[in-house]
C-alpha cells in the first residue's frame, strides 16, 4: 500500500565546484561533473587503498555507486559515514534520501532531523524533510481510514494530499 515511497523526489547532494588544481579531490570532482562515473570511482578507489579514512572520497564513492546502480553499498558507505563523521549534514541527508526511497521512512526523517541539527541552514535537507512528512502524513491518514475514520474532513485532506505528493515524485 506504501507504494510512493518507492520514488521519492528527494534530493541528495552533489559536487558542483567547477575549480580544479590538479590535486586527487580535484581530479574526481572533475570527472564527477562530466559524468564520467566509472573514472570518478577508480580514481577515488585508487585514493583509498592509500587512505581508507577519507571522508568526502568515501561520500563521493557512495554517491558514484548510487549513479551506478549499486545501492547497497552506497547505502552501506551512507551508514558508516553517519557513524564516524556524525556531524557531516550532508551524509544524513543523502543516508535520509536512500532510506526513503527503501520505504524506511521513520528512519528517514530522522537522518534528515539529524542534518538539519548539523545545519539549520540546509535547504535540501528541509525540503526533503518536509516530503517525508507530507507521505508521513498520508501513511497516518490511511491508518485512520482504515480503523474506521471514513469521514468527509479526513477524505478532503486525503484528496488534498494526494495531488501534492505527486510534487514529490521525480519526474519521468
């Protein structure tokens, strides 16, 4: 019956820095850019047999092996992250967009709470809280309909509901 959560128009962040000095961050950055996702991924692979610590090339592996097709680890890279580096917003939001578009939508919300705590000031990740809300929501909405609560206030704000949650539906 949780069907929309399977392709939940959140946003997940990206590298968008356009200023390159040649250094190993640079050169993945670049290629990241030109969409070159298997160069990218054996450049950091590379980078991380020589520091498997690194932060931000372990996020940029993570968001590769989603553009990929391979979920699970990035999924996995996202929940290590969010262990060791707790106070980087940027890898709850996009752990948050990965267990969204999973059906997990408690857990969800709070990674995106926990980047928004990191960074009030994250637009993407207030955004894509307010989604997980609004199908929270109607989950809670077909709860009571279910248990009995066919009124009409219940399904005007179900029918309301409806057509903003197909904003947060990508589009095809």
């Amino acid at each position: 019956m949780l069907a929309f959560t399977l392709s939940l128009g959140l946003q997940a962040q990206t590298s968008t820095e356009r200023d390159y000095r040649g250094l190993p961050h640079d050169e993945v950055q670049k290629k990241m850019i030109q969409r070159d996702w298997q160069g990218a991924l054996e450049e950091i692979d590379q980078y991380l047999t020589e520091r498997p610590r690194d932060p931000q090339m372990r996020f940029w592996r993570a968001r590769l092996l989603e553009n990929l097709q391979r979920k699970n680890e990035a999924l996995e890279i996202y929940q290590q992250l969010a262990e060791e580096y707790p106070e980087l917003p940027e890898v709850h939001n996009n752990l948050g967009v990965m267990l969204a578009a999973n059906g997990r939508l408690d857990e969800a919300k709070r990674e995106f709470e926990l980047a928004l705590r990191n960074n009030p000031a994250y637009a993407i990740a207030h955004e894509n809280l307010g989604d997980i809300l609004l199908h929270l929501a109607h989950r809670s909405y077909l709860s009571a309909e279910k248990l009995g609560g066919k009124s009409t206030p219940l399904s005007g704000k179900m029918q309301a509901l409806q057509s903003v949650l197909q904003l947060t539906l990508p589009k095809p």
